[in-house]
C-alpha cells in the first residue's frame, strides 16, 4: 500500500514540478526580454528588492527579518525533517549514498532553482511598476497574476495557471499520502489491528484519506479569516513548527537530550506560543526591533501582532526549555540512542538489516533470478526478505552471509520502480553462473514475468 502510493505520488509530483519550473522560467525570461534584457530588467528593480533582507524590520505587516526566522528557518527545518512526505521520499532511496545526493542535490541545485522561479514573477512585476508597464497601484497579492497576463498569450496564462495548481496538488496528494501511511503503519497495524491483511490496510489508508481531504475542507472558514493563505500558512507555522522542530533537531544532533525534556519542550513551547496569542508583548524582546502594529482589541487580534516573529519567540523559548531540562534530567542510555542519534549510523545499519555493516564501496554485478514458492526468514527491524546467492555472485560481489544487497531491475528509467532490498541468508557451494534466489513475494516486486529469463542488477550495500 505504501510503496504504490508513494510510487504515484512521486510520477505526478515530477511532471507537476517539471511543469511548474518551466513555466516559472518561462516567465522570467518573457519579462527581461519584454523590459529589454537583463540589463533593463535589474536597472528598473529597486535596491531594496536586490537585497537578501529588504525591509529588515521597519514594515510590522511583512519584515524580512521575520521571513527569515519563520521559513527560511523554523519552516524549513520542518519541511525537510518533519514533513513525513519528504522524509518517506528520501527514505525511499536504495542507498545512503543516494540520499546524501539526493540532499545536496536539493540544496545546492534545486532549492536555488526554485528561488528565482518562485520569487522571478515578483521580480519581474516590481521592475514593470517602474518601468511604467505596469500601474503603482497593482497590489502585492496580484502582482503575480497581472503581469503574467501582459506578458503572455492567452494559452501560455492558461498553462501558467495550470501549473499553480499543479503544484498545489502535488503538496496536497503528497501530504495525504504521508498522512495515511503514518495512521496505517503507526496506528492501524500496531494498536487496532495487528494482523490486518493487505486489503484491510488498504481500505484504512483509503478511509483515512478521505477523512483528511474532509477535514481538510472543514478548516476552510478558518483559513479565511486571513488576510491571505501566506498568512494563514505563516501563523500555523509560528505556533506549531518551533517546538516540534527544536526537539527533533535536539534529539538528533545532541546525545545529552532526554526524552522528558522533548516532551517538556513540546508543551512548555505549546503552552509559550499559546500565552504570546493572547498576550503580544511577551514577543517584543525577541522582536529585533521589528514595532508592534493597531490589530484591535479582540479576542484572538493578538495573534495578528508580532505574526512573522512568534516563530523566532518560539524557537528562543523552546530551545531553553529543552536544555534546562536536559540538565536537570538523567541522561539516556548509549544503548537505547544506538541507531537513532548522529553518528550511529553503523548501528542503524545493524537494526535495519539485522547484522552488523557498516559504509562501504557499493559492489554491483549482474545475475539470474531463481524463484523459491515460499518466502525465506526475515530479517531485521525492517523485515527485510532472506536471499541465497550463488558461489560465483558472492566472488563478484564480495558478499557473505549477513550482508545487505539491493535487487533491481536493470532498466535505469524505471526509477527503483522493481526493486527490494534483501539479506544474505546463505551462500550456495554448487558451482554455476552468478544466481540470486528471491522468495515468492520478493520475486514479484523485482522480475516482470516478460523478463524473467533476463538478469536482474545485484548491488552489496552494507
């Protein structure tokens, strides 16, 4: 169930992102050449607006200073470490090696790609105001809009819009997804039904997903209350992003974090946040001088004050309650931190698999498939399927009994689309070609019944 929605999620998510970089570019190419080349383009947008920080902190209604602490941090911690969508698709790699790139990838290329696609239509209505393109009374919420429909002919607007929505559909499946997935595997298979079969996992996933959808309609009215979804995005952020994001990063990063001060950390940084709703000056200390702005005198205005810097608060106040209680607390066990802390990776390695490995050179060679009718031992945390191997593959490989091997079709387009890892069970004495033996289960995921008599691609991991 997992692997089949994350599979789907991952094809339309790369055609939607395909979709959405491209017409992005489109439209910063279109408007410096509508301005007459670069050159145009950056002499008619303001100072300010070429500065990493414009407005630092003079404009209470959107400082960058608070940008910054909101989602340059606070929110992009959360969406590459706690957003169980992302972490299933770099889960979803075969390898560390692969994840490593896949992480550089994103940071180095991808994110930098994304900046000026995203920020590119801004940049581009900016410099059409003072150029005169474009009237000084276009408002900041439809600058986006009103300049791609001058630039733009009537089908590529339609595309451009396509695209938006592409894109918010990808965040949307994504989520829901994730969201399935963990109820399932976290809640539905341990706690409800322990010896659930695939088909009612299935249908849980499915109920659970449309559930979210629902609710997901339901909060709409309270999504409306602000003044823009920016808003509505950044005052979920400052409230529940802090906490959640400083207990995962303590608890990962510092061996000394204990799990009373995670949970103490959690609802003491709650219960902060909570109070800074009602009562806005606690903020101002923390508010780099970003002022306080006429929000009115109700109920829940107070969360209108200080809206891009409640996160900074957040983190501030967190952070010290998660080491003070650090301090006041026994420390946790080295054994029970194994595999689950920065720099116990080898001790990952044994809970996943079952055995002991470390990082290595991957080896790869070619070999034929042979069929068991049942499935071998399982291995590890992970229940991970046993395989035999040949005398010939484990020489090419250099593998032994224990070790971690990935199976995968040798079609490179494919993605890992007919894959598993597996362990080493045995090694076969007969003497022969490189043959790996999959059991019944793990032969279905990785041979495609035409290309059964065609070898598969054996990689040693671990």
């Amino acid at each position: 169930m997992t692997a089949v929605g994350q599979t789907s999620v991952i094809m339309t998510d790369l055609f939607q992102g395909v979709m959405l970089l491209f017409t992005g570019a489109l439209i910063l190419y279109l408007g410096i050449d509508y301005l007459g080349g670069f050159g145009a383009f950056w002499e008619n947008l303001p100072r300010g607006h070429r500065t990493a920080f414009p407005n630092f902190n003079e404009d209470p209604g959107f400082p960058s200073v608070g940008i910054f602490w909101q989602d340059g941090i606070a929110n992009t911690a959360m969406f590459y470490f706690l957003n169980q969508g992302m972490v299933m698709r770099f889960l979803a790699a075969n390898s560390l090696r692969e994840s490593r790139k896949a992480a550089v990838g994103m940071v180095v290329i991808l994110m930098v790609v994304a900046a000026c696609v995203v920020g590119g239509g801004g940049w581009i209505a900016r410099a059409m105001v003072n150029h005169g393109d474009l009237p000084n009374t276009v408002e900041a919420s439809q600058a986006f809009y009103v300049a791609t429909e001058l630039l733009s002919s009537p089908g590529v607007f339609g595309l451009v819009l396509a695209a938006l929505t592409a894109a918010l559909m990808s965040t949307v499946d994504t989520l829901i997804t994730a969201v399935a997935a963990v109820v399932v595997n976290d809640v539905y298979k341990p706690y409800i039904r322990p010896q659930a079969t695939e088909a009612q996992m299935m249908r849980a996933a499915r109920v659970t997903s449309v559930s979210v959808t629902v609710f997901g309609v339901v909060l709409v009215p309270l999504f409306m209350m602000f003044d823009s979804i920016y808003e509505a995005h950044g005052a979920f952020t400052a409230a529940v992003t802090p906490p959640l994001v400083v207990a995962l990063l303590m608890s990962v990063f510092w061996r000394r974090f204990t799990a009373t001060a995670a949970l103490w950390t959690i609802v003491g940084g709650l219960i902060a946040i909570g109070i800074s709703l009602f009562m806005p000056e606690v903020i101002k200390p923390f508010a780099q001088g970003v002022p306080m702005k006429d929000a009115g005198d109700g109920i829940f205005d107070g969360m209108k004050q200080f809206k891009y810097m409640r996160a900074f608060y957040g983190l501030v106040v967190c952070s010290t309650i998660g080491v003070i209680v650090t301090l006041l607390t026994k420390p946790e066990s080295a054994e029970r931190q194994k595999g689950l802390v920065w720099g116990t990776v080898a001790d990952a390695i044994k809970r996943y698999k079952g055995s002991a490995g470390s990082e290595h050179e991957i080896v790869e060679a070619m070999a034929m498939v042979e069929r068991l009718e049942e499935e071998p031992e399982l291995c590890g945390e992970a229940k991970l399927a046993g395989v035999t191997i040949s005398r010939a593959l484990a020489n090419d490989l250099g593998a032994a009994c224990g070790d971690l091997v990935y199976v995968s079709d040798t079609r490179k387009w494919l993605g890992g689309l007919r894959s598993s890892h597996a362990v080493v069970i045995s090694v076969s004495g007969e003497e022969g070609g490189p043959i790996i033996t999959l059991g019944a289960d793990t032969y279905e995921t990785v041979v495609v019944p035409k290309r059964a008599e065609r070898a598969v691609l054996v990689q040693r991991l671990y």
